[in-house]
C-alpha cells in the first residue's frame, strides 16, 4: 500500500508570491491533515478534512488555504508569500471518521523556502 | 498553540543505554500518541495510549500515562544509533480533529 505522497518536496519562491503544495493519502484514507513544521514554532497545525469539508482550522492567517477533492487528494495554498512562510509543511491522512483524533500516517513533507 | 511541553529538549546517551522522555498537557484527552521524526522528514507513528490506559508497550517501547499529572513518558530500552531522532508526543484536544504536537526530544544515541 502506497504511503502518503507529498509534491513537490523542495521548492523555492520569492516573497509575494504563492503556493501550492498537494498531498495524496494513503488509499482508503478520507482524513487529512496539514501541520506546518518550523524551528522556532515547532509542529503547528493547518487545517483537516474530512470528505472534502475543513472540520477544524489552526490559528493561521487567511493567506492560507486548503481544500480537498472527492478523491481524498488535497491541495493548501499559500497566497503573498512572507519569509516567515519557510517551513517544512507536513500533510497526514487517517482513517478515522470521528473526533478522536487515532493514528496519522504523515508524508515526507514539502520543504519550502522563501527569499 | 502547543499542548504538550517535553523534557528533556535534547539526550544524549550511549548505545545500549536506556532514553527516557517526558511530556505534559494540559488539557483533558481522549489519548495520547508518540511520534518520531528522522532529521527533516516525516513523522513516524510509534505507539498510542488511551486516556483509560496506564501503561502500554511496543517492542523495545514503553508509555506510560498519568492523567492525574497531565503527564506521559516514553522509554526506549537498550537503544541502538538507528535511535537517533526526535521523538513528539501528540494529543487530542477532545472533539477537534486535530492532534497538538509537544515541542520534542532531541536523541542522539552515540555508537
């Protein structure tokens, strides 16, 4: 069974601009989950969904967004890039349905850098 | 906002040593879970324990959770260099969705 694939997984831009990271969970999984990874603010979360609705949303500014497809595949973008954006962003699928959080799966994450 | 706090930030020890980590929370859980992470990659999910659960183990893993204390610790037993990582706890906050990440152990277990 194929993991959780993240692209791309290194990527580079410029302040001002945006971004768009996918993820694909792992087959079956209708969850998924973003966290944003930094040195000075640790694993933050992002957002989940769940079957193409956001069920919860961190304390991130409007600039960043997310949505999910009907095939569980989900996107999050990140409009008018700041340099405080550079992160490792982290994508997790899960089978669970309910509100008790079970067993994340997470991907190799994209690494992004903006200068 | 991180819900779990770990201690220590970083451990060093010799291989076959034993690592203990430390997590407390502060709010109530329904459980709480333990992740690891090899430099600049993904996390890896090691093991969970339930908020009616004392004591679990995994192979050469052991948690153990006190509610009481709002706190968890991970033994890793006779630990080998592959060790080598960092190692978060996650908890649920109830009915949200998500999982909070503490701010991790760096391990360093020396050849």
């Amino acid at each position: 069974k194929a993991g959780v694939t993240q692209t791309p997984r290194y990527l580079i831009k410029t302040r001002g601009q945006q971004v768009t990271l996918s993820c694909s969970p792992i087959s079956g999984h209708r969850s998924v989950s973003w966290y944003q990874q930094t040195p000075g603010q640790g694993l933050q979360f992002l957002f989940e969904y769940f079957s193409e609705t956001q069920r919860n949303k961190g304390n991130f500014p409007g600039r960043f967004s997310g949505r999910q497809f009907s095939n569980s595949r989900s996107e999050m973008n990140v409009s008018t890039l700041e340099l405080g954006d550079s992160a490792l962003y982290l994508c997790a699928s899960s089978l669970r349905a309910d509100k008790n959080t079970g067993e994340l799966f997470f991907g190799e994450g994209s690494r992004l850098t903006v200068l | 906002s991180q819900q779990g706090e770990e201690d220590p930030q970083a451990l060093s020890i010799q291989e076959g040593e034993n690592a203990t980590m430390n997590c407390s929370y502060k709010t109530s859980i329904n459980n709480l879970q333990w992740y690891r992470q090899n430099s600049g990659r993904g996390l890896v999910h090691l093991i969970l324990i339930r908020s009616n659960e004392r004591e679990k183990h995994s192979g050469r893993l052991r948690v153990t959770l006190d509610t009481s204390k709002k706190s968890s610790s991970l033994l890793i037993t006779a630990s080998r260099a592959a060790d080598t990582a960092s190692y978060f706890c996650a908890t649920d906050e109830g009915s949200s969705y998500k999982l909070i990440f503490g701010s991790g152990t760096r391990l360093l277990v020396r050849p």
